[in-house]
C-alpha cells in the first residue's frame, strides 16, 4: 500500500516535470522567435507599416486587424515572401498598393515575423514554427 | 558675498532666459561678402545663397511658383510615390510636422517628386490623398528632369540622382530643408530620425517668432 503510494507520487511528479519542460520550451522559443522576429520587422516591414504598426494613411494598411490577420494565419507567410498587390480590406478600409515580396527571408525568418506581428499591436495569436511555415509557403499560389 | 552671490545667480537666470529667445537659426549655403555704403561709411555685408525662381505643376495640375511660398516659411523634401525605402518613414515623419502646423498661412510644404516619368499630377494627387492631405498647403510637384534634379542639388543642397544599379532606379536623401521667407536655407535634418524631426518643429516656431513676431 505505502509503496503504491510512493511509487504513485513519484510518477506523479514525473510527469508533471515533462509536461512543465515542454511548455517552457514552447515559451522559450516563443520568446526567441520573437525578439528575433521584432529585429526582422524594424529592418523590413516597419518603413510602411510603421514602429506602431498603425501603416501610414491609406497608403500602407495597419497591422492591427487581429480579425484579418487570424483569418489570413495560414496565408501570412506567402504574403510575407511574395509581396501583395490588388485590394484589401482592413479595420473596414480598402487598401490599393503593391507590397514588396522578401525572397531573401528563409522559412524560420519568416515564421519569427509572423510571430511578432500576430503578438503585437494589440494581436495574441500565439506561436507559430518554422515547420508550419514550411508548410504554408509550399501551399502558395 | 551674499549679494554677489545673488547677482550672479539673476544674471546667470536672465542670460539664460534670453538666449533662448533671441537665438537665431543659421543660415546655411554659400556666402558672398559685398561693399555696401551706408551713410557715407563702407562696410561689409554678406549675401547667402537664395532659392531661385522655379515653376512646377501640383498635385492638382496647377502651376507652383516661387511667388506661392512668398512671406512664408516652407519645408521641403525630394521623394517618389513609387519609393519603398525611405520615403515612407520621411512622409509619416514630415506628416507630423504638417499636422503641428496646419492651417497655418505662413507654413507650407513642397514636396518635389523624382520620379519624372511616372509621377503625373494625376498621380501625386492619389498619393496625396492617400496620405490623407487636401488643400494645397502641402504642394507635391512635378517638373522637368533638369528642373528638379537641378534644384535639388544646386539650390536645396540635396543630393538625388537617376541610377540604373538602384532596385528602383532613383537615389536620394532624406533631408527636410527649411527655408525662410527671404528663400534663404535655414535648416537641413534627416527626415528619417524621429529626433531630427523634432528639432525640425523647434527650429521652425523659432523662425516663425524671427520672421513675424510673436503673433502668430
């Protein structure tokens, strides 16, 4: 009885420990991907889309419609990669410009800026790895 | 000793009060020293560099000339609507220093596009509008190649250029120059600092108090 009651504890505290260093691994590359990402932003994104990320007039859209950009989640890497032209609609307001494409930024940049603007700006979507970028960006039309 | 103590301490306060107020912005450019007579005397005057006659066509299709921006002190830039590097940050930057000012009728702002070929008025007044600017207080102009390339570097001290190893074909800097009522440079600050643009605001409620007085 006493030692079903160790041995239960003990697995008990085992596996609590794994699940605890699996979260903070996702926290901790969370955080890297996304101090990395901040970097990658205010070296290629933040010249339109500004510090604030509120873009500039109709010009360049903001990147504060979380309701976009959780709809788009699988589609921001290829835009992000190719660039974008046409018409979009944000926070209710059309915007009509050419976005440039970054064919210089890998797989892993693109998933680290995506990560930091899907959790700036008033946005909290969470993570998003390289893998699921790979992914995405095969998927591009 | 106390009351030396004191009287340093006023006259310390006192200067410190007027340099602020009596400061003058520099002018800048090129100088010329000329012989002048007044009242039978000879002395020695300076003439600086000025900004010469010029006529563009604005974001409306109207003519702008030098006559538009007289008794008035402006801010002016070089950029192109197609531009994705700086231009953007230069135009958010010099869109807050337009706000601070706007309505006022001694202010305005001349933004001269680089882009001959492609930058139409038609095609300024969408990105005006775009930008969220009405009104003419703001000009964005079009002219011809050696017009504006000649004025950049000859009369505004800016340096643009047509360049076939540049992505976009186009080289420029970012300045912000100001230019007072006598069309004499006052001020030159990179317009892609946030703190240069500050000082930019400073310096020009300075020469607003120069120009016109306090009245505003």
């Amino acid at each position: 009885m006493r030692n079903k009651l160790i041995y239960f504890i003990l697995l008990a505290i085992g596996f609590t420990s794994i699940i605890q260093s699996c979260q903070n691994e996702t926290s901790i590359n969370f955080k890297r991907y996304y101090v990395n990402g901040k970097g990658i932003y205010e070296k290629n994104c933040q010249n339109c889309h500004g510090s604030d990320g509120k873009g500039l007039g109709t010009l360049y859209p903001p990147l504060t419609d979380s309701t976009y950009l959780k709809l788009n989640k699988n589609s921001l890497a290829c835009i992000i990669r190719n660039g974008q032209t046409g018409t979009v609609k944000i926070n209710n307001i059309s915007y009509e410009g050419i976005m440039p494409g970054n064919e210089t930024l890998a797989d892993i940049d693109i998933a680290q800026v995506v990560v930091y603007i899907t959790n700036s700006f008033g946005n909290k979507q969470g993570f998003y790895d390289s893998e699921t970028a790979k992914k995405d960006l095969e998927k591009c039309n | 000793m106390r009351k030396v103590l004191f009287f340093a301490l006023a006259t310390f306060i006192f200067q410190s009060c007027s340099d602020t107020s009596d400061k003058k912005l520099p002018i800048l450019g090129e100088r010329e020293p000329v012989e002048k007579t007044i009242d039978g005397k000879q002395v020695i005057d300076t003439i600086y560099q000025t900004v010469p006659p010029f006529s563009y066509l604005n974001q409306d299709s109207i003519a702008v000339t030098d006559k538009d921006f007289d008794n008035k002190i402006y801010v002016t830039d070089f950029f192109f609507t197609s531009c994705n590097t700086i231009c953007p940050i230069m135009h958010r930057n010099m869109l807050n220093v337009y706000n601070k000012f706007k309505d006022n009728p001694k202010v305005k702002f001349l933004s001269h596009s680089i882009d001959i070929k492609y930058d139409l008025p038609s095609r300024l007044k969408t990105y005006a509008t775009k930008l969220g600017i009405e009104g003419n207080q703001w000009e964005f102009v079009h002219g011809s190649r050696d017009s504006i390339f000649g004025i950049a570097a000859k009369s505004y001290l800016v340096s643009a250029f047509e360049d076939s190893t540049d992505p976009q074909g186009l080289v420029h800097q970012g300045w912000f120059i100001l230019v007072d009522t006598k069309k004499q440079l006052r001020g030159a600050y990179d317009g892609t600092k946030e703190d240069q643009v500050k000082q930019l605001m400073n310096d020009m409620e300075q020469l607003l108090k120069e120009e016109f007085g306090d009245a505003k």
